[in-house]
C-alpha cells in the first residue's frame, strides 16, 4: 500500500510542477517587453522635458521638437504593447497544457491586435500638428482598450483552464487515497481529512466557474477591466481553496502511512 500511496504522490507533485514551469516559460520575450517598456518611460521623460521648453518659449522649432517627441512617446508605447503581445503568444505557444482551441483563439486575437499596431503607426508618421498628436493619443486609448479585452478574456480562460486542471489533479489523488482509506480499520480521521478535502475542491470548482462566466462576459461588457478583475478574484479564492483541499490530502496521506509503520 505504502507503495501505491507514493506513487499518487509523486504524480500529483510531477503534474503541479508541470504548470509551474509551463508559467516560467518565453522569458526572451518577457525581457524584449521590459526593454520597450524602459525606453517607453525615457520617452515620456523626453517629451516632457520638451513640454517645458515649450511652456518657456513657444518658437516653432520648440514646437516642432515636442511633436516629434511625443510621435516618439506613442511609438514607444506601440513598441511596448507590441512586445507585450509576443510576449504572451510565446507563452502559450510554449505551453503545451493549454487546449488546441484556446491556443488559436489566442493566437488570432494577437495577430489582429497586432495589425491594429501597424495601422496606428501609420497614423503616428503622419501626425504633423499638435492637434493631430492628440487625435491619435485618443485613437491609441480605445485600441488599448480593445485590446485589453481580447487579451483580458483569453489569458483568464487560460487560468481557468489551469485552474480546473489543477482541481482534477487533486479529485485523482482523493478518490485514491479513500480508496486505500476505506481498507483501514479507525480511519475515521483520515475519512474526515479527506471530506475537508473534498468540501473545500468543491468550492474551488465552484469558483473556477464564477470566474470562468466572469471572463466570458468581458467582451460584453461596457466594463470589461471591472469583469476581467472580478474574475481574477474568483480565481483568487479558488488558488488558496486548492491549496487548502491539497493540504488535506497531505494530513491524510501522512496519517495512512504512518499506519503502515
């Protein structure tokens, strides 16, 4: 039995560092994201110096530096949205837990968003005025937002996807070690372990669903980064309701094999 009880164990923990691992993965891509998001701030710095300059002495060559300025300030924030977006495609490329079809419909999003990116470059080239760098800026702040909510959605439906892997995981390791428990004479404390253990999965997979409803919404919704957050707060509760039901395995788990001592 001490056999077969380590052997749950071991595939529980090889499956739980698996989805770790998966988490750590694309970290060029995440390092390409935070050179573009220093040069982004140097470039705010940059105009904002202009914009004193300017304040001081509104000479047309002061004006023409801080347009140029501020077309480099929406550039680099088109640079850092970009490498935002590779960043997450390389992670779900290079996770192989996610499902077929989520991982096109991720990669779709990006590629779309990704020609929204193109077309305001564009727009950012031809900006000539001051009035013109506004208009933009605007354009730039609703794409952002699009974007968001594309992006928003399918990286929670990946968590959730995750999310319930995770819980699987636990349900198989439970329904073992019962199995195994229910052969044992007063084993009334490790049945008791192992219904904490199962309430608390119970309201986990409860959660998992809220949050997955939460994130189906997003692209419906008038607020979608309100929805976005209310999700990621369902899967909140349900991380530390895994955790607790996989720590009550581990109490159980302890228990039987010191019976076996």
């Amino acid at each position: 039995m001490k056999k077969l009880l380590l052997t749950i164990l071991m595939i529980s923990v090889l499956l739980i560092q698996s989805l770790a691992v998966s988490a750590l993965s694309a970290s060029d891509a995440r390092e390409d994201w935070l050179d573009t998001r220093e040069a982004s701030s140097e470039a705010q710095e940059h105009y904002q110096d202009m914009k004193v300059e300017y304040a001081g002495d509104n000479s047309e060559e002061n004006e023409e530096n801080l347009i140029e300025a501020g077309k480099e300030v929406l550039h680099a924030a088109l640079d850092e949205v970009e490498a935002w977006l590779i960043w997450k495609d390389e992670e779900v490329d290079e996770n192989k837990d996610i499902p077929d079809d989520l991982e096109d419909a991720i990669e779709d999003d990006v590629d779309n968003n990704l020609a929204k990116i193109d077309d305001l470059r564009e727009e950012v080239d031809e900006v000539d005025s001051q009035l013109e760098l506004v208009v933009v800026f605007l354009q730039m702040i609703g794409s952002y937002f699009e974007l968001l909510a594309d992006v928003a959605q399918n990286s929670g439906l990946v968590w959730v996807y995750i999310g319930n892997t995770y819980a699987d995981n636990i349900e198989e390791y439970e329904e073992g070690l019962r199995e195994q428990a229910e052969g044992l004479d007063d084993n009334e404390e490790i049945i008791e372990l192992l219904d904490e253990a199962e309430e608390e999965l119970e309201e986990a997979r409860d959660n998992i669903e809220d949050a997955e409803e939460a994130y189906q919404e997003i692209d419906s919704s008038s607020q979608p980064i309100l929805k976005f957050a209310e999700g990621n707060n369902y899967l909140r509760t349900a991380r530390a309701e895994l955790l607790s039901a996989h720590g009550y395995l581990e109490e159980a788990y302890k228990e039987m094999v010191n019976r076996g001592d």
